[in-house]
C-alpha cells in the first residue's frame, strides 16, 4: 500500500524528476491493470495518448480476464533531448481467465524506448512514446 501513496504522491509534485514521474506511472499502471480500473489506466496518460492501452484493458476485462503482476522491469532510465530514455520491458505477469484457468504471459525482450512526460493539469501524464 506504501508503493502506491508513493507514487500517487510523485505524479501530483511538479518537481518530481522525470525517471521518478515514469516509475510512479509505472505503478500506476500496473495498479490499473491488476485491478481491471480503466479510468486509474486513463489517468497514466495525457488525453489522446494512448487508447489502445485503455482498449485492451477494456477488452480483457469485457472477457473476464484478470491481470497479475503487470510490473514493468527498468534496466536504465536517463534524461535525453528527446525524454526519457529508458531500456525495459514487462515483468512477470499472469492473465487469469474467467474459468480460472492461469496462462504466464511470455517475457518480453528489452525495448529501448523514448517517452515523453509532463506535468500537465497538477499529475504526470505519458504524453508520447517512441
């Protein structure tokens, strides 16, 4: 419980640094995707963003599919010209489907990233990744 008032207290302090502001984001989202919550998901970007994050949860829950873990895993996080440029990639996560049957997620391979954070309207949103 102690991560999450963390990281709801970084989103909300403009001055939070931009690696913080994403791993506090980070929680979020795996917050939302634990507790099938697209509006907490929503929350984690700025308007337009990204839907397709919002919809596929939308869509697993719509088939009563449940999330555990959805941690994502960092191996570096530095501030570039173009923002935060991170190497990463999922953490172990399970779906658990309406019949209770598990199914591990495959792990993914490092991504090499770009996202593009700001603090917009009193929260840290994701505004772009590339």
């Amino acid at each position: 419980m102690g991560e999450w008032i963390a990281a709801l207290a970084a989103l909300a302090v403009p001055f939070t640094g931009h690696c913080d502001a994403l791993a506090a984001l980070d929680a979020l989202r795996a917050l939302a995707w634990t507790s099938g919550d697209e509006r907490l998901l929503s929350r984690a970007y700025a308007p337009g963003t990204d839907e397709a994050d919002v919809e596929r949860l939308r869509s697993w829950r719509e088939r009563g599919i449940t999330v555990e873990g959805a941690r994502t895993v960092r191996a570096s996080c530095r501030i570039g010209a173009g923002g935060v440029e991170v190497v990463e990639r999922l953490g172990p996560t399970v779906a658990v489907l309406a019949d209770g049957t598990r199914h591990r997620l495959p792990s993914d391979a490092w991504d090499r990233r770009i996202v593009e954070v700001a603090h917009r309207d009193g929260w840290w949103r994701i505004v772009r990744v590339r």
